[in-house]
C-alpha cells in the first residue's frame, strides 16, 4: 500500500519491445491520464506500442529535462526480460530513476541493483507493498462504492474507473478513483496492485484501500481480470467481495475473439452481468447494474455508434465508449438511482 | 514450491494459546498422519486444544530427542504474535530448529532471526516459495484429477483427501495426495500453500503442482476456504480454475452455523455443488461431483449414521465421514464412474 506513492517528474515511458499496443497500457494509461509527465518515449528494436510521445535516447530524454524511466510495457506474468536489463542500468548511469510495476522486483536484479547503488539512484517497484494486511471481512461497511468489472483483461476497466471520477466530480458527488493495479496505482500515487498482494488478503486488500466512508461518498474501485478468465478469476473474485459494489459497470472490447494471453472465447456481457450479480450478492445483497462501457476504438465512427445504441438497447441499459461519447449517461443513471449520490433511504 | 520440503525429525508441536481445538489444525493434521514424528506437544496457558500428546517442556522434549518446533496453529491472517517469540527463542537456544507455516517470515522477527544464527538452528518457513510461478493458463491438461471443495475453512478438505489418496492407491489407483495448505506440505513434505502464493498466480501455482500426468493417474488436490466464503473465496476460485477437477468432493460440517471468522452463514451443500460445477466448468466441461464427506464429530453415533444416510439420500450421492467410516465408498463410486481409474473412452 502506498499512502503515497509519489515519482520525481517527468518521466521518459520505456515501451521495451512490446508486443502489441495493448503490452504498453501502463505507458499509455500515463500518457493518457498525466500527459503534463511525460517528455518522451524509448523504444526498442521491434517494439510494436507507440504512445504518440517523441521518440527520445535516454541521453536526449535527459537533455529534457526528465527524472525517472518508467517502465510502461506490463506482460501476463509481470517478468523483467532480461535484455531491458542494459536499458534499465544505462538508464540509471544517466542519472535517472527507475519505476516498474513488474512482478519482479528491480532490486533483485544484481546488475541493477549494483547500477543503482552505484549512481545514487532511486528503483520504485510500484507493485510492491510492505503494509501488513488484514483478511476481508466480508461486512457491509459505511459509503457508496462502483467497481468496473470486465469480460476480460485489458478492455478499459481503468480508463472508464476514472472517467467515471471525473464525471461524478464535475456533477458535484464525492468520488474517490481506487487503484488497484500498477498502473492506476501510478497515475492516481496512491492504491495497490491487488494482483501482486499475497492470495489470502485479496478482499481484505480492497476493503483497505476503499474504507468506510461518508454515507453519500462514492470510491470508483477499479476492476481486474474477468470472472471467466482462467488466468484470474480468483482475483477478480475477490476484488468483487472486497468492493462489495452497490454499482457495477461492465467493460468490453467488442472485437476481440478470445480471452488475452489463452484458448478461451470471451463471455457474453450479458453472462458478465449475471454472474457478477450472482457472486457479489454474498458480500451485497443490493449490488445492481449500472450500464456498460465499450471499447470502440477498432470500429469506425458509424458502425460505434450502431453498437453502442444496440447494445444499451438490448441490455436496457445506458452504453457509452468512456473515448468516444464520455461518460455522463452513466453518471446520469447514477444519479437518477441515487439522487444526489446518496443512498437509498440515507 | 517445496519439490522436497524435509524437516529434522521428530517434532515437538507448539499449540501456543489456540483458541480452541481447530485453531491447532496443523498440529493435529501432523498427529493424525503421521503420529510417528510427533514426541509431544507444548501449551501456553489458555491453550484451548489438546492434540492428545503428552505435554512437555522444551527442556523435556529435547530429551526425548525433538529435533524440531513445529508451530502448529493457524490463525486467519497467518500472524505470529508477539508473546509466542520467547518460547521460539528458547525452543532454538535448546537446539532445536523451529518450523511455522504462517504468513509472517520467522526470520522477519529480529529476535528470532538473531537467535536462530547465535544457535546455528534453521528456520523453515512452510508457506513461502521461492518458485518464479507462471500464469494459469486454463488448457485441459492429461491425467484425472479430484479436488475437495468444502461449505466452509476448516472442515475436513485436508483429510479427505489425504484419506482418498490412501483408499485410492489401496484400490490399485495411481494416486498422489496435491498439498496446498501449510499443514498438508507438512504432512506430505511437497506442494505448495496456494493461500500464500501472489494472487495473480494462484491458478497457475495450482497447474504447476498437478501437472499433466498418465491418463489413469490421479491427483487428489487439497481444497482450500469455500466459494462463499467472503474472505477466501478468490483463493478456492483460482484453485478450483488450476485444478480442472474432473470429480470433487463437497466436505462439510454439519454443526457449524457461520462461517469460519466471519459473520455469514455457511451455504448448504446443494449450493456448493450447484456454483462448483457452474465455476468450475469454465476450465473442465466435463467436472462431476463425486460424493460428499461430513464431519460429524460432534455428534453421537447414532445421529451421524442417520445424518450421513439421510444426506447421501437427498443428494443422491455416497455420502461418507472420513474419520468414522473411511471412504470406500468414494473410492467404489469413482471406480463405476471412471473404471480402473481410466478416463472414459480412455
């Protein structure tokens, strides 16, 4: 846990050689979120991201005036590859500090380690936490609380979690965006990267990052994984039980064929809804459906539009793309359920 | 992962102030299996559980040859009290190594840790690994494979399956016990605590510890928690997804009327059954139940015979108590289903 969890800016986005554009969501989620941090990218041979940052060498980048390299390409497993090891030590020799969100830690790294100490530089291994935490409880506690959930990774659970704040702020609701993974945690500065938390304290790692609050306040907990992903569903469980969401909202990338990083298809929104409503009634019996939030970007501005408008129609539910269209029919429903974002009979 | 996890023999069990008899479930998880490595026991005052081994002072189980503390209460959240320190430190400055199976490092308290080197005594920390896992990835891998699931925590998941594997192999089965609870790699010197693993690997952990096999080969994988239970419910999730049971067994206590440390009600069989083949699905379409297991220790004779002659009735499944009837009936129902213990059509 970080109360704080605060980089010395601006940052140069290390992209590695990322597989696809998606393998760069930390760096894009930053670029998207805290433009004003970033001065520039580094890419290695082959590296298939592009954030749309210049393309910087850590010389130029310093030149730039930047403070801290941090490492924006996030892979199914977390691992550090061992040729970023060069980058990361150069990086370091050049006065620069190194952020990750990795599994691994920085530090463990002998030669970074070593590169480090020898130049008086900081390594932050964002997806860390030293806080001693307690098991979930599983008890109802004081205050209004959203989660995204999705029909699998990496379908914008982040992005619409803090569009979703941003909306709710600007119509006058407390709201509150809790990170729960490596990237959000680095652009909210605080948060915890829940998959990274030991697998017994799951739920109670939630129900200490989004605590009792004011009965009309809102925590915007962000999702992670999907119900039907093999891979981590036991964490997306216990984020559910741990959130204990009054609303939830259900992400999709209408393109994709099956699940990112295995063999299986990925279930129906539909599917997503009942089973979230099913498995989240033990820790709230009151959890209900907000509307669904779509990841247009692979379809043209006509055939978005079309989906967008069939899908809310088929579920009876708003739908937007939090890009495209913003976020406010969900921010409107949210109010019209409760009004002025207060509980029910509060 | 412990490939080999091997203590120095025998043990002397620390009970500590267990607040009452299940709190101490790994020292009687050692005393039931293995009776043969246990000279004794040692009790704080207000020590709520008997193990039914004579109670001894460190000085006089040193003298009866104890070669290792074991620690063997849990606690939810795995913590090691402050008060429980003196006695660990005495224990190694009386030359006796000390294992625990709990979420604290023995090496992490300084007191301990310094005694440990002044002494020359190993420290074993049962729960960690310090295996770099990979992530689920959810194929159907060879071999067949039993999980037991449970209503709750602690009600038998350990034991029935330690039991099948002995029922199994005794029938001619190839059969190997999965550990994946402290007390289980305790007994069974391998496996791994899935409860302890990063949460993003929980399923992949659960992959690598009943790995593809022969066709005819069977892992009985320890259950652990229960899908209702809203503090674990994301470990027995992620377990359930990396065990890809072919058969599960659904272990219960029928006297308790909450869950384990928290405030819910225990779910009745019938859900266990329902959400397990719902969940479990998603990883093996062909997952069965095989039978249910009471524990029916706290009641008379005639009461558990009625009960588990009326509970196997209504579910139309053997139903058996591990400790009072033994699991043969089981082991037969898994024979007619899956004949020479080979896949069907195998």
């Amino acid at each position: 846990m970080f109360a704080r969890m605060v980089l010395t800016k601006p940052y140069l986005l290390f992209l590695g050689d990322a597989r696809d554009q998606l393998a760069a969501k930390t760096a894009q989620g930053i670029v998207d979120w805290r433009p004003e941090w970033c001065v520039g990218q580094l890419r290695l041979p082959n590296c298939k991201a592009d954030c749309g940052l210049p393309d910087l060498s850590i010389q130029e980048a310093v030149a730039r005036g930047a403070k801290t390299m941090v490492v924006g390409v996030a892979n199914a497993g977390g691992v550090l590859p061992e040729h970023w090891v060069t980058t990361i030590v150069e990086a370091l020799a050049a006065g620069l500090d190194v952020a990750t969100g990795l599994h691994k830690r920085l530090a463990d790294l002998p030669a970074i380690a070593a590169a480090a100490q020898r130049h008086g530089r900081t390594l932050h291994d964002v997806r860390f936490s030293t806080l001693a935490l307690p098991t979930g409880k599983g008890s109802k506690r004081a205050g209004q609380r959203l989660l995204t959930v999705g029909t699998d990774c990496s379908c914008g659970k982040k992005y619409t979690a803090l569009a979703l704040e941003k909306g709710l702020r600007a119509a006058g609701v407390k709201a509150d965006f809790c990170a729960t993974g490596q990237t959000g945690v680095l652009i909210a500065e605080r948060g915890l990267a829940i998959d990274a938390v030991v697998a017994d304290f799951i739920s109670g790692a939630v129900e200490h990052i989004a605590k009792a609050n004011d009965a009309d306040h809102w925590d915007v907990i962000e999702g992670q994984g999907s119900l039907f992903h093999p891979s981590f569903a036991g964490v997306t469980l216990g984020l559910l039980h741990g959130a204990q969401p009054d609303l939830f909202v259900v992400c999709h990338e209408p393109t994709r064929t099956a699940m990112r990083g295995v063999l299986h298809p990925l279930p129906t929104i539909q599917q997503v809804i009942d089973l979230t409503l099913q498995l989240g009634r033990l820790t709230n019996p009151a959890i209900q459906c907000l509307g669904i939030a779509l990841n247009t970007e692979a379809l043209d501005h006509a055939a978005a539009a079309d989906l967008l408008a069939k899908t809310g129609r088929n579920h009876g539910l708003p739908c937007v793309d939090p890009i495209r269209t913003g976020v406010a029919p969900l921010v409107e429903a949210l109010l019209h359920r409760f009004p002025g974002g207060r509980p029910v009979g509060g």
